[in-house]
C-alpha cells in the first residue's frame, strides 16, 4: 500500500477527497491532517458575513469526505515535513508516515510588513480564525460604545466583498442611529488584477453603500483607533481588517522545500515539487515556476481534479498531467444587496440581479456536491 497523506483540507484537497470517494484507488492507505473537521469555503465567506449564508451552509465536512473515501482523518497541523524520515511532523509532535505526501495549506498573512498590524489589526487568513474574530466584531458593534469606525487594507475582490458584507451586517447589528462607517484603503488602484469596467462598476457600487475609498495610499502604521497612510492621512479606525500580505507558510521553508520567489512550494506543471518527486501541493501555497497566477480559490478548485489525477497516476507509477491554468477566468464579487458584479479579461464586466444568481448557484452548487 502506498501511504499517500493530505495535508491542509483546502479547496483541491476537498475535491481529491470527493474523486477518491467516488472512484477509490486501490492500493492507497489515505491520510488527512487538518486542524479542522470541516473547511470554510471562500467563495461564500462574505455571503455567510453579510448573514446570507449559514455557518454549515459554506463549510465543507473534510474529515467524512476521507472517512468516505476509506481513509483517515488527523486532526492537527503539520509543522513540517521531514522528508528524510518521510513524516509528517505536527505541532503536538505526532508523526504521520508517507510514501507520498500532498499540501495545500493556504497562506498566512504577513502582517510584519506593516508596523502596528500585528497587535491592532486582524487578518482576514487563516479564514477559520477569521470567522471567529468577525463574530466579536459583531458583539462589539452591537455595544453601545462599540466600533463606529472599520477599515479594510486592500483593494482586491477579497477586500472589496469583505467591505460589502461587513458594512450590510455591521449597519443591520449596530443598535444606534448611525451604523459604522467603512473605509477601503489599497495601495494601488482598485481591483488592479480586473479591468477599467469592472474597477468603475466597483467604484460606483462602494458610493452607493456609503463606503469610503482611498486608492493609491498606503497604510504606514495601524493604531488601536486609526490608520495613519503614507500621505500623513490619519482614518479613524476601531477595527482595522488587512487583506493584503499573502506570505507562504512556514512549513515551505522548515521543510527546505524548493520554493518560488515568493517563497511558495514551487511546482511544476503537474503539480509536483520541483525538488522532490514524493512532495505534491496545490491552492494558493503553491507556485507554478512553469506558469504563475494570482493567488484565488478559483484555482485552487480547477486544480483539484488534476491534483486527483495525478495522485492516483504517481501511485501507479504512470506519466502525470499537466494543468494548464486559464488565460482569462470569471470573477464573481458580491456587494452583499442582492447584487453581484462580473468580471473577465480585459473588458467584460456586468453587474446586477442575475450575476449574484450566478454566484450563488455556483457557490452553492459546490459546497452540496461535496456534501
Ligand atoms: C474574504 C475573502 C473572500 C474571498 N473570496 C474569494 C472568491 O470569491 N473567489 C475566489 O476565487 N477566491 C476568493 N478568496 C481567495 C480564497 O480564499 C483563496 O484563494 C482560497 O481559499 C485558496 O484555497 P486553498 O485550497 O489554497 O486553501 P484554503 O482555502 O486557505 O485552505 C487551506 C486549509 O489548510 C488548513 N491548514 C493551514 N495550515 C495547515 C497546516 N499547517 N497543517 C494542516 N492544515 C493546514 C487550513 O485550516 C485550511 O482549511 C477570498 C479570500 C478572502 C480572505
């Protein structure tokens, strides 16, 4: 039997463990370490933020997906890999054998990078720990004295629906006239990965919701009731959310895995270390050294079946696959009223009704086939 154990229960690993449920592969003994029975799934995390979702409604029950593929479940997180005694070694020091070994993890933020982040802000990664903090946010808010004034570091999709969500649900929890004001700072434009349409949809979208936009500056210093920019601009700020900084996680490095320059495991195109063959990963840890994308579960959702694929053809001994990533690829951000905008390429973008339909389908309709 070859030990093959998963580390991380992320969006390619929940489809590996789908694939190896519905077609199980003889002669793998399955593994899956996680800190966490179930996995959130990002694309409905501001939905569930805005109260449009349920907590169950967006999570993903990684520990019966391997039970029902025949494996077992581990419930802890991987410190490193050891790969001469090949282990998994894991933070309360239990060791986990393999023959073959799968990450896909996530990132961590790096909120080094900004003085003052670490103690006044919170990070919107790992989301598991994010979920937790937002529901104090929400106790807070709820307090007569609570948090009048939230801003959000980046300008990104995860940073743009984070500001929806947070100004529909903060307004709708706080129990005095005024709700809180909500500011997105981004260093660059907005949306820089997105074209001019989308950016000037966003843009129109964030004044109708009241929400400032400060494009172009950068957060200097985070303080426990303000964010001073590097213009001088001081924000007022109770809660300050970074959603910028993906750093890879330590893990990479403690293994001397062969990592990007980024310092993502590096991967080639069929998904496995560029450094050793035994060693596979997916998700935002990853980095293609053959052709990089930006860091979105949506690839981390296409890579899982080939991740699947190529598990099974390494424990046979056949020739991988190769996964070529999309050139242009769909992006689906609520603003959290019923509304979600599109974007695609250089040019396309819509927004309204049906897009949110959309979304919603899609969302939904991966979560319950992983149910
Ligand atoms: C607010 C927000 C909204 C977003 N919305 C979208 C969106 O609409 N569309 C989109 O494409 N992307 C979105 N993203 C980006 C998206 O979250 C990520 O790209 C996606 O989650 C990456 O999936 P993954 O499989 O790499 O890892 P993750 O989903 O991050 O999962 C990693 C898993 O590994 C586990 N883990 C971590 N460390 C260890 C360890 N040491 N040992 C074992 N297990 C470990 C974690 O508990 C976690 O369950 C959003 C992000 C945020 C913050």
């Amino acid at each position: 039997m070859t030990k093959l154990v998963l580390v991380g229960g992320g969006h390619s690993h929940a489809l590996v463990l789908d694939a190896l449920r519905k077609r199980p592969e003889p002669g793998i003994a399955l593994t899956l370490v996680s800190p966490a029975e179930t996995s959130p799934y990002s694309g409905m995390l501001p939905g569930h933020v805005a109260g449009l979702y349920a907590r169950e409604a967006m999570h993903i029950d990684v520990r019966r997906l391997v039970e029902e593929a025949g494996g077992r479940f581990v419930l802890g997180a991987a410190e490193r890999i050891d790969r001469d005694a090949r282990e998994v070694v894991l933070g309360d020091g239990a060791h986990v054998p393999y023959d073959l070994v799968s990450l896909d993890i996530g990132i961590t933020p790096d909120l080094s990078r900004i003085p003052g982040a670490r103690e006044h802000a919170i990070a919107v990664k790992p989301i598991g720990d994010l979920l937790a903090k937002i529901d104090r946010l929400i106790s807070a808010v709820r307090e007569p004295d609570g948090p009048r004034d939230v801003v959000v570091v980046g300008g990104g999709a995860a940073g743009l629906c984070l500001a929806f969500a947070l100004a529909r649900r903060l307004r709708a929890e706080a129990r005095s006239e005024q709700g809180p004001t909500l500011t997105i700072v981004t260093a660059h434009a907005l949306l820089p990965e997105l074209n001019g349409r989308a950016r000037r949809i966003a843009r129109a979208r964030l004044a109708q919701a009241s929400i400032a936009l400060v494009e172009n500056d950068r957060v200097a210093r985070v303080e426990p009731e303000a964010v001073i920019l590097a213009s001088g601009r001081t924000i007022a700020s109770r809660a300050t959310l970074v959603a910028v900084g993906a750093a890879p996680p330590p893990l990479v490095a403690r293994s001397g895995l062969a990592a990007d320059a980024r310092g993502f495991l590096a991967v080639d195109a069929t998904l496995r270390s560029v450094g050793d063959p035994r060693v596979f990963a997916a998700g935002d840890c990853a980095g293609s050294v053959t052709d990089p994308r930006p860091k979105a579960g949506v690839f981390a959702v296409r890579q899982g079946p080939i991740l699947a694929e190529n598990l099974r053809r390494a424990v046979r001994g056949e020739p991988l696959v190769p996964y070529s990533p999309q050139t242009n690829w769909l992006v689906l951000m609520s603003t959290a009223d019923g509304r979600a905008i599109a974007a695609r390429g250089r040019h396309l973008a819509l927004e309204g009704r049906l897009v949110w339909w959309l979304k919603d389908r899609i969302d939904r309709r991966f979560v319950q086939g992983l149910a």
